[in-house]
C-alpha cells in the first residue's frame, strides 16, 4: 500500500494502516485502530499508543494528535493529515 489520499477520513486512515481496502469490509475507527495496534478493547487513542509503544501506560498515553504525528514521524499535523503521512 501507499501513503494515504488526500481528504481521506480518521476512519478511512486508520482502516488503510489496519489493512482494509474494501469500502464493504470497513470497521469503525476503534475497530481499524485496534487492528492496527493488534490489540482489542482499547478505544482509538489507546491502540495507537500501544502501537507506538507496547510498553506505554494509560497514564502517558499521549492525544489522538500527539499519537498520530509520533506514529507518522512528523510534528504539528492534524491526526488524519499525520496518518495520511504513514507508508504501509
């Protein structure tokens, strides 16, 4: 896969790094996160977190943003323009 498109959604972002293509097969944004992460059960912010670092705690967990740009490589972009930065 490529890098993101342009205008893309959180969801669609996040359902992109999870590995779905098929507009059918799209999960919510917590479902794709956590696909992504490997992990269940954690709300968005957390699997991201956890895909960043399997070692990081809920007490520093950082925000959607602040996890996004960490996970892309980048500094400043809203989460979806981050993800969108991500080549799977």
């Amino acid at each position: 896969m490529a890098l993101g498109k342009a205008g893309s959604s959180l969801t669609q972002e996040l359902n992109r790094l999870a590995g779905i293509t098929n507009v059918a097969n799209y999960l919510d944004s917590q479902a794709a996160a956590n696909l992504y992460a490997s992990t269940t059960g954690l709300g968005t912010v957390g699997a991201l977190n956890i895909k960043a670092s399997a070692v990081r705690t809920r007490d520093n967990f950082k925000d959607i943003n602040g996890i996004c740009n960490e996970l892309a490589g980048t500094t400043g972009l809203a989460a979806p323009a981050a993800l969108r930065s991500i080549n799977v």
